[in-house]
C-alpha cells in the first residue's frame, strides 16, 4: 500500500505548512483509490478550528468543513483519501493526539516544520484495531 502524489502537491503541502508557522495547518488529500494504492489529485487547505491556544500543537476540521471538503471532491469525481497536516518544531510522526483522533484506512501527510521551514514529510495509515499507526510508502508520480 503506498499513497501516490504528483510533486505540485507534495510542494503545496508543505508550502501550506511553513506558511501556517508557528501554527499547524490542515487539509484534504482528494483522489482516488486503486488497487491498494490511494493516488492524490487534488490538496484542498482547511482551516485549523483548533482554538488559538492549542493550535500550534492541534488541528480540528469540524464536520462543517469535512461535509464541504467532500461535496469538493465528489463533485470532481473524487474522494476524500486522506488528510495532511503540519507539526511545528515536531517530528514528522503521528503524536498521542493524532492516534487518538485518526481514522483507520485514511493516509495522513505529517510535514514537520521548524523555523518556518518545511523538513520531513511522512505518511501513515491508522491501522484497522487503532493500536498504532503504519508508515505508508509516498511515491511520486507525473
């Protein structure tokens, strides 16, 4: 299982998450799957209704804002694949919060941020039980 992404995408990522500095951001990855594999299209930014005090270590897309983000990606003949998000001044791994609040079979983007620059950026799969999170293979594509 790997999560397939076109470098446009791979860059707006983490372009969405130095901009939000010291702030994490969030969005949808909207696409497709096949065979296993779940391909990119599109990265829709939302915004981080955590509130001010936790958003630099928080981010929250609220039902809103899914049902929106999903009426974008269907209307395109698209799905909701995934999620990504930023860590500032954090590894670009699943915390407590993310295990706690992610959803299995979703891919989840992590792009670690430091001093307003985008570093490592890694992908996860929750696996099915909830236990942990599995780092899932990004593969570049034109």
């Amino acid at each position: 299982m790997a999560l397939k992404i076109d470098k446009e995408n791979f860059e707006l990522i983490k372009a969405y998450g130095a901009e939000s500095y010291p702030l994490e951001c969030c969005g949808f990855l909207l696409g497709k799957q096949n065979d296993g594999d779940k391909e990119v299209m599109i990265t829709l930014p939302a915004h981080n209704a955590r509130v001010e005090q936790e958003s630099h270590h928080r981010f929250l897309i609220t039902p809103q804002a899914f049902l929106e983000g999903e009426k974008f990606a269907n209307d395109r003949g698209l799905d909701v694949v995934g999620f990504y998000h930023s860590h500032p001044n954090a590894e670009a791994r699943p915390s407590d919060y993310d295990l706690e609040h992610g959803w299995p079979w979703y891919s989840y983007i992590i792009v670690s941020v430091k001093s307003q620059k985008a570093e490592a950026v890694t992908s996860w799969v929750l696996q099915d039980d909830r236990v942990k999170f599995i780092k899932e293979e990004i593969i570049f594509v034109n």
